[in-house]
C-alpha cells in the first residue's frame, strides 16, 4: 500500500474532523452512556440508529460511530470501577483493582486514572495507527491460530496470578469458568455440548448475562449486607470530595506514563487481529502489568497499575480494530462489521484504494478517534467528582436499581428473557463464590477466554490434521512460547530473591 | 453521608428481587402503549424479520436493501432480529417457536447452508410447516486465493494438494460451497482440507492473511474484494460473469464432472405455512408486494450500493425455491459423512 502523506494533509483532515463537533459531542455522551449500562454496547446501540447513520453523509455518518464506539469503551469502565460491574467483557478485568479503590473512599481518583489512561491510551495508539497503516496491517499475517493459542494462554494465566493466595481456589473456579465457556456448538461440526437442551446456549454462553450475573447481580447481593458501597474509613475520605482529588488521579495516573503506552500498545497489537477483542487484550495487559511490577503484592487491593493496565489495553483496541478493517476491508470486531454495512451501503468499498480514492472516509474514522479522545478530556475529566457520589447512596437504593438495569441489560443483546434468567443464575453462583473464597473473576476469565481458546485450538488441530504438535509448529508462536514461561515463572524467581534478601538482612 | 454500615434486616434479598421485577415490569409496562399499532388492514404493524446470522452479514445486508424499497409498496416499517448459532439452526427454530403466523413475522435466510445443515441433524420442527416463499439471489460458490498467493490458477492448486494437503478457509462445513471442495478432492484426487472459519468474515481474514491456503465462498462478495482476492473455478454451471471473475473456468467443465450447479448464496424469505393456509390474503399481499420490489429500479439502486452483481438477482417463487432446497439437500445426503465428521 503506498501512500504519502505530509503533515499539512493531517493537520486539514484534523481541522476538518473538529468541524464536526456537533455530531462528536453527542456520540461522546450517548456511548458514555451505552457503554455504562451493561447490554448496551456500542455494537447494538449502533444497529438501532442504522436508519439514522445510514441516513447521514458516510463521512458524518462514521464520524459519530466512531465516536461512540470509543467513548463507549470508556464508559464501560465507569460501573466496573464504581460499582463493580463492567459494562462489557472488554472492561472485565478493570474492577479487579478499580473497585478495590472505590471501597476505599478512593472512587474520585479511580475514575480520574481510568480517564487519563483510557484518553492517553486511546489518543496515543490512534496516532500511532495513523502513521503506521501500512505496517501495523501486517500484524494479521504473522498472529495466526498458533500464536492466538500462546496469546490466549497470557490471558488464561491470570488465573493463576489470581489464584496465587488460594491455588487451590483458585484453579477450581478457573476450571469452572472454562466448562461453562465450552457450553454451545462446536465450531467445527456444529454439534450442541453441555446445552441441556436450550437453544438459547447453542451459540455459546452469552457473555452479557454471565458477567452482569458475576458481577453486577452477585455485588448486590452482597452490597445488601452494608449501607453503602464504601467502607466505614472511605466513607471519610469520600466526604472531602474535591477538584483536587481529579487532578491528583490524573497525576498519579501520568507518573506511570510509561505503564499506559506499553499496556496500550498491547492493545493495538492485539486489536489488529481479526477476531481478537479488548477482553483479551485487557486480561493479557493485567497479567503482563502484573508480571513485570515491582509491587505486584499490590494487584487486586486497588493498585494503579493494576487499573491503568487493563483501561488502557482496551482503547488501545478500539483503533486497532479499525486497522484490518480499513486496510483489507475485513472487520475486526462487531462495531466494526457494523460500520462496514453503512460504508457499503453508501457504495463505499473499503480495502487499500480507499487511501487514494476517498483518504477523508479511509483517514476520516482515525481523525474521528482522536478528535474524541481529545474532547473526552473537557467532557469527561471533570464528571469525575460527581460520578463518584453514586458510590455512597444507600444500598437500599443502589440493589434494586442495579438488578433492575443490569437484568434489562442482560436483555437487550438477543431479546431472551432466558438471558434475564441466565443472569440471575450466574448472581448465584457468583455470590457463593464470594462467600466461599472463590474469585468471580478467575470464573469470567475462563468463560471469556473458554471458547476464543477452543476456537483457534481446534482449527489448529485441524489445519494440521490432529497433529498436536502443531501448537510448537511457527517461530513466532514459539517465542510466545518462551516468552509465556518467562512471564509465569518470573514473579516466583523474583519472590523467591526477595525473601532471600529477607532472610540475609535479618540474619545480618 | 454519615450513616453507619450495619445491616439492615428489614430488606432481605427477596424483597430486593421483588423490587427490581416491579421496576423492569413498570418500564415494560411503560413502553407498552407505543407498541401496539392502530391502522387498520393488512399490515397493521411492523413486520418482523428474523435472520439466523449476524448483523452486518450477507443476509443482513441484502434484506436491508430489500425492506429499504419494500416498506413503500407495504406501507409499514420493517424490524430486524438477529438470531445466530448453530449454523442458522437457532434463528430457524426460534422463529418456528415463537412467531405468529399471521403474516407480519418472516424469515430470511441462506438456504443452502441452512438446508444442509438439517441434513447433518434433523430441526426439531416439522419441516412441511415451513415454507420458502421468495428466493431473491442465485450466487453460485466459488474458490478463491489472495492476490498475493503463489497459486495463480486451479490446476496450480490440484497439482500442489496432490503433493501436500492445502487448507481452504470454508464458510461452515455444511456449505453448498463446502460441498464443491469435497466434490473437486474427490474428483482430482487432491488433498483439500475444509477448515470451517464461521462465516464469510473470518473465512476472507483467513485467506487474506495467509493462513488458509485458499478460500470457498459465495462469489458475489469476492467479486467485491476483487483487488485482494482472486476468484479460480466457479461451481455453476456456465460462468454467469466471466468478466468480473477474470473467466474463471467452471467446476464442471474444468474438471469433467457433472455436478448441479452449487449455488451457495440462495437467500429467501420464509414462512410459516399456516400463515398460508389461516392468512391467504395476507400472504399473497407479501408475495405481490415483494415481487414489486425487486422489479423496482429503486431496489436495485439499494442494492448496487451494496457492489454486489446485479446478475444475480432474479425473484422465484415457492416452487422454484423448493426445487433448489430439494437439490441441495439431495447432496448434502450424499456427503453426510463428511459434513458430519463421522469420515474425514
């Protein structure tokens, strides 16, 4: 693909891009929205106001889904930090630290730092995109099934990250996660698994429901026990709400300026791969923060890093996802197959000519991210201080209004009043887990990585024809490989000097 | 704010469930009033459309161009319900569960894949009470490689999959254009891996990447992604459009066979058949009504926009539509064991 361009073509396209605030500011607002009720994700929001888009120039068109699509992935993290529900599997990962710190009294910060590495994040690997199309598009080439499976693994180790203060546990509700992310049809022969008889389940476990039911349904539950969602002690912090509080999460939030660009370009990375989507990306981000941490006691009591990882791995997605879309036509994800329906629809054909036909529609859509991660900062920021305040309304309140949401939330995705039943079933669950110990979240990672896992295992295994030897077959996912043992066993290496140097200043 | 943190016994978590029903029950009971229509006559409401793929696919799109037009000669607004999974068999079985026959809920799949896939296993509804009523497309399949793949015509690929296996990027296993992969091993004595990618999406992400050797899809949305993709054997009869396809030779003639033409994109709207029988005026208003559409120059607008080839649009009835469902069907039988797994 060629294409030369200069700053000056940016710069007018940046200019022109800003014209179109009017549609950017709205799209910003309804997919903080979207994105903060779970269900209601961009792709489906987007499906609703087709007859809108469709309606509109393409280039407006796909400025505010664009738009939407990445502020939604922002407002994802608003519940999961709040109130410990994510508002879709890309935010999965950002209460493992996020919520910590709201029960804390810390919620004002939390927020603040999610912002910050959310907008940083986004804004940083947009323009990255934007300079390096051409280059980054070839990611796809190289990342196939057999590096999906090592990739996969990143993720699918966080278990045992999460499990490491009770193995046993641990494990246990990882294994339980992966059965019930193997429930539906096989990929290969279609053939219905562990669906005892429910059609709803033969396209797997819907996600929307297992994670409003493990989060948002099991929280109320046990929110219930309490007046409020913040503690005795953060109830005193909480009262000295201030401005100050913001800018004190955005600076604590930009001294780990380095933590943002490497998680966000895990992000990119990950998102350039047809298929692949921010909860990998976010699972594998924690896991990789956590590894390389110089505190990593720390995660999962509301450390920073720990919540900068993940928020800045999933917007770092968003213009991934737009990379393979744009350079060879093929969508990787959901919102972006959707987009592709309105280009299509306006005789657009999208793939490398668009570059030289059309450079406003196949720049326009990166422009579009930047520009709203840029007027994020004006709108967003400062909603901080106010948002936080949902945390200390009485649960009284709170349980109903989070069952209420989350249950119609459950809904929405497929219209199955199974699914409300579904979520209900996993608050169960979910709720036992906690009282007993069980990490809700090394359940979630299994059902979330369960399938994506079996899918590129078995078209390994098939490709080679059952030669399972084939997960050691390319160089690339080899280095994975050893890259995979490395990152596992280097907290233990690392432990074990410390409590050597323990053991050697104490005897001195 | 300054409450204290002891709990409250006078809420348990019953009342809380409670609490939350009559929330979501109120918001039903709410939006209630904006749903029922008051017009009188046939439709009186939105017609439901429910489609067993995702959004933003080939049946999305193509429906879309057609209640686009539709809507003016029906009078009515069309809503769409995506019901994936297994391979179309949840988007079946839920509209035969659940829709009302009265004319305003209709389904518009992709015979061919759909109607194989009851070959591997059996709906668990009666098939007589399910009509086709109007085929809108006849895409025949076709095999497709990368602009940059080194096979540049369909005897390099027979010549290399006598030597080693090669891995075509198919659609799903039960798949008319499956069904020619299978046929043309057969036939060549090659050896032609089917991996089943779910979806033309991911089948195309396959091939343009590399990972799959070659690709097996319909050919209209090759055609469209001509500057990546290159098409090499057509499996219809005769090449419908050799200029699109750069005369692309056919399965048949190519390679001395006598196969049916393995038209791989059959989209069509179905119904219940007591929606026939109970609501005969209804339903010959969907027919006539439709049959304007297509014919409509607006339609066809609608569907350029969408680069797909006019060519192969063509409206046909319920008999015609039946004959093809029967015709694949009747080769999918013949290959059951493969589509099955029971044979590799």
């Amino acid at each position: 693909m060629e294409m030369e361009y200069d700053f000056a073509f940016f710069g007018e396209m940046f200019f022109r891009t800003f014209s179109l605030w009017w549609v950017i500011l709205p799209a910003i607002f309804l997919g903080l929205v979207v994105g903060a009720i779970p269900g209601f994700s961009a792709a489906n929001t987007i499906i609703i106001l087709l007859p809108m888009t469709l309606a509109m120039d393409p280039e407006i068109g796909l400025t505010f889904m664009v738009a939407l699509y990445a502020s939604s992935r922002m407002g994802a993290g608003i519940p999961a930090i709040l109130v410990n529900i994510p508002g879709t599997a890309g935010a999965a990962a950002t209460p493992l630290d996020g919520y910590p710190m709201t029960k804390n009294g810390r919620g004002q910060q939390a927020l603040a730092m999610s912002f910050t590495a959310s907008i940083a994040g986004g804004l940083l690997t947009t323009v990255i995109a934007l300079f390096s199309l051409p280059w980054l598009s070839q990611i796809a080439y190289y990342l196939h099934s057999v590096e999906m499976i090592v990739i996969m693994f990143f993720g699918i180790s966080l278990i045992a990250t999460i499990a490491a203060k009770d193995t046993l546990k641990g494990l246990i509700a990882g294994f339980f996660g992966l059965m019930i992310g193997f429930i539906g049809t096989d990929v290969v022969y279609e053939t219905p698994r562990g669906t005892f008889g429910f059609l709803e389940l033969y396209d797997k476990v819907p996600l929307i429901p297992a994670l409003v039911g493990l989060f948002a349904v099991s929280e109320a539950f046990a929110i219930i026990e309490n007046r409020s969602i913040v503690s005795e002690n953060g109830l005193s912090t909480m009262k000295k709400s201030s401005w100050a509080k913001t800018f004190e999460g955005v600076r604590i939030a930009g001294t780990k300026w380095w933590h943002i660009i490497w998680n966000s370009l895990i992000g990119l990375i990950i998102g350039v791969v047809p298929g692949a989507g921010a909860a990998i990306a976010s699972f594998v981000a924690y896991q990789q923060s956590k590894t390389f941490s110089k505190t990593p006691e720390l995660y999962g009591t509301g450390h920073v890093e720990g919540l900068i990882a993940p928020e800045s791995a999933n917007n770092g997605v968003t213009s991934g996802t737009l990379v393979p879309l744009l350079v060879i036509g093929i969508p990787g994800g959901a919102t972006a197959a959707i987009m592709l329906v309105v280009l299509q629809f306006h005789g657009v054909t999208v793939g490398p000519d668009l570059f030289m036909t059309s450079p406003e529609l196949a720049f326009g859509p990166f422009m579009a991210m930047a520009v709203t991660y840029a007027l994020m900062i004006i709108m967003v920021l400062p909603l901080a201080r106010y948002m936080s305040n949902i945390t200390v309304v009485s649960t009284v309140y709170m349980a109903p209004i989070i069952i209420a949401f989350t249950l119609v939330g459950s809904f929405v995705p497929r219209a199955y009043l199974f699914d409300m039943n579904l979520a209900l079933i996993f608050g169960v669950i979910g709720y036992v887990a906690r009282k007993t110990g069980y990490h809700v979240a090394a359940i979630l990672i299994g059902v979330i990585l369960g399938p994506l896992m079996e899918t590129y295992f078995l078209r390994a295994l098939r490709m080679s024809e059952g030669d399972i030897m084939v997960i050691f077959s390319s160089s690339i996912g080899n280095t994975l490989w050893v890259f995979l043992i490395i990152s596992m066993a280097l907290p233990y290496i690392i432990e074990k000097r410390r409590n050597k140097d323990v053991t050697i200043v104490t005897n001195d | 704010m300054g409450f204290d943190n002891k709990f409250d016994p006078k809420l348990n978590r019953r009342d809380i469930l409670k609490g939350s029903i009559a929330v979501v029950g109120a918001a039903a009971a709410l939006g209630l009033p904006f749903s029922s229509a008051l017009a009188k006559g046939f439709p009186d409401q939105n017609i439901k459309i429910y489609i067993p793929t995702r959004a933003g696919g080939g049946a999305d799109r193509l429906n879309r161009a057609v209640t686009s037009v539709w809507k003016k000669y029906l009078k009515t607004n069309f809503e769409n319900s995506f019901f994936p999974g297994a391979a179309g068999r949840v988007g079946y079985e839920k509209y035969m569960g659940l829709a009302k026959d009265d004319g305003h809920e209709l389904l518009f799949g992709n015979m061919g894949p759909e109607v194989l896939n009851w070959v591997v296993k059996a709906p668990t509804f009666d098939l007589n009470k399910f009509k086709y009523f109007a085929q809108i497309d006849a895409d025949p399949g076709v095999i497709f490689v990368s602009r940059k793949s080194k096979f540049k015509t369909i005897d390099d690929v027979i010549a290399a999959a006598k030597k080693k296996t090669l891995n075509v990027g198919v659609s799903r296993l039960a798949h008319p254009a499956t069904l020619g992969v299978m046929a043309l091993a057969r036939q060549a004595g090659a050896k032609l891996n089917a991996i089943p990618l779910s979806g033309g999406k991911n089948t195309y992400a396959g091939v343009a990447t590399g990972e799959m050797d070659l690709g097996a899809l319909p050919s209209g949305g090759v055609i469209k992604r001509s500057k990546n993709f290159k098409i090499l054997l057509m499996m219809s009869h005769k090449n419908p459009l050799p200029s699109k396809t750069e005369n692309a030779p056919t399965l048949n003639d190519h390679f001395k066979m006598s196969m049916p033409s393995l038209v791989a994109g059959a989209r069509a709207y179905g119904i219940k058949t007591s929606a026939i029988s109970d609501h005969g005026a209804n339903f010959r208003k969907l027919e006539e009504t439709l049959k304007k559409t297509i014919s409509d120059p607006e339609f066809k607008k609608a569907y350029q926009k969408t680069k797909a080839p006019w060519e192969y649009v063509r409206y046909r009835g319920p008999e015609e539509a039946a004959v093809y469902a029967k015709g694949i069907a009747q080769i999918g039988k013949e290959f059951k064991e493969l589509l099955s797994g029971k044979k590799s």
